[in-house]
C-alpha cells in the first residue's frame, strides 16, 4: 500500500510536470481528473479552503519511482511516497496559509522517475563540461574528481525565465559515451538556510544518464536578503558504481543581493 503525505494549500495552482518514465493521477473520489501523461505538463487550480484530490505517481515498465523533486516553489520535495495529499482544509485556523485564499500563487510537483535498468559497474566516466564561467567562453572540459570554490557576487542577474528572485551561480554539462551513470548522494545546502532555498536545476537524486545522452545543469539559489552575511552554498553528487564525484562551494560576496525580491 502506498504511504501518504498530505499539505496543506488554498486558492492557488499546482503545476505538474511530468518526465520521462511514467505519470501522474489526480484522483476526486475514484475519479482521474487529470490524468499527466509522460513528458507533459498538467495545471490544478485550488480554489477554495475545501479542495482535497489525491496524487499519484506510476512509473512505466523498465523505470522506478524514486521521489518527488526539491526547488523552488517546489511542494513535497524530498518525499518518497507516491501517494500525495493535496489537502486545502488543513489551512483553516492558520491565518498565514488561508491568506492564501486571494492570492495567484503557483507552485510545482515534479515527480523523479530513474531507469530500473542500468550498467551498475560502468567503465569509463562521462565527460564534464563547464558551460559558462565569469572569466572564460565554455565550454570548459573538467577531470573528476571535480572540485572548485570561488566567489560569486549578488549583482549576477537571476534567471527570469524561471523565478524571479532566483540566481544562477554556474552551468554544467555532461556526457555519457559508452555506459550509462546514475547520480547519488546528490546533495545542495547553505549555511543559511539549509536544504532550503539552495538547488540543482536539471539533476535529480537516482537520475540515469543513458549511453549518447547529454544533461545539461544549473547551480542555482534563491536570492538573499542584505542583512545576511556572505553565505556559503555547497552542491555535491556522486556517480555510481565509480570513484567520480562532484563538489562545488560558492561563497557569495557583497552587492545588490535581492534584486527582485
């Protein structure tokens, strides 16, 4: 039986975006409304503080559930149960979410489906590609084990494109030739915040790179308030079944450090 988790929201959306390797139902008493099929993109709205659908995450033959996916705007990440609660009544009594009543928020549920089948023992490594840096034209080829520290300041411009307020700190791309390669103990925190608000975009914890595939990622964060000192952010990952690791510390320096928030 699948376990359930349940959240708490009201008058706002949720937008499901579903990869490859399976699909999601959103259930209203043993109906499906919607059903997201595999590399699609569904919109529940929530309009009220009575809105209550169960979610459900199936993958396909030859694939795994592994999670729901962290970021911003983000809900449930991190969870590992594939049965979700979208749950607005628990917000009665709590002044803070059923404000949320008349706002047009918009948040995200993303589904993690890995390969079921893949070179546990591969031989070889992909290859690894700075794609952008603040002195150089990538892309840029790295050795494994990757490791880097170096600064970044706040003035950098967020990436509109995705959420205001968000600043993209580098960009990484790699390549598998002849195997495939699961990333694991994927991990992206600050000294500030935590788990929170610190976030790779285009990798996820238990994501198989197929043999003559390329993923392209982001280091990403939510822009700071000034009042907070320079922060440190960590991202790291490794790569199964080898000695490859990835790990990459950025200290943010003075400057405008919430241009949009």
């Amino acid at each position: 039986m699948l376990a359930l988790s349940a959240l708490a929201l009201s008058a706002c959306k949720v937008v499901i975006d579903v990869p490859v390797g399976g699909k999601v139902a959103v259930v209203d008493y043993d109906v499906i409304n919607p059903e997201c099929r595999e590399s699609s993109r569904c919109v529940v709205d929530i309009p009220n503080l009575h809105f209550m659908r169960s979610v459900f995450a199936y993958p396909r033959d030859g694939y795994v559930f592994v999670g729901w996916d962290t970021g911003e705007r983000h809900l449930f990440g991190g969870e590992t149960s594939q049965e979700l609660l979208l749950d607005s009544s628990l917000a009665v009594g709590n002044p803070i979410l059923e404000s949320l009543v008349n706002s047009d928020e918009t948040y995200y549920l993303t589904p993690i489906f890995a390969l079921e089948d893949y070179d546990t023992n591969p031989v070889g490594l992909p290859s690894l590609y700075r794609i952008d840096c603040d002195s150089c034209t990538g892309p840029i080829a790295n050795d494994w084990p990757y490791t880097v520290e170096f600064d970044r300041n706040y003035d950098i411009s967020p990436d509109l494109g995705i959420y205001s307020g968000v600043l993209t700190h580098a960009a990484f791309a790699m390549y598998a030739h002849e195997y495939d390669y699961k990333i694991e103990n994927l991990r992206s925190i600050s000294d500030h915040y935590g788990k929170r608000g610190v976030f790779f975009e285009g990798l996820k914890e238990g994501q198989v790179i197929r043999k003559g595939e390329q993923v392209i990622f982001h280091l990403r964060s939510t822009a700071l308030y000034s009042q907070l000192s320079p922060p440190i952010l960590s991202y790291s990952f490794d790569v199964a079944g080898t000695q490859a690791s990835f790990d990459a510390q950025i200290t943010l320096d003075t400057g405008d450090r919430c241009p949009l928030c």
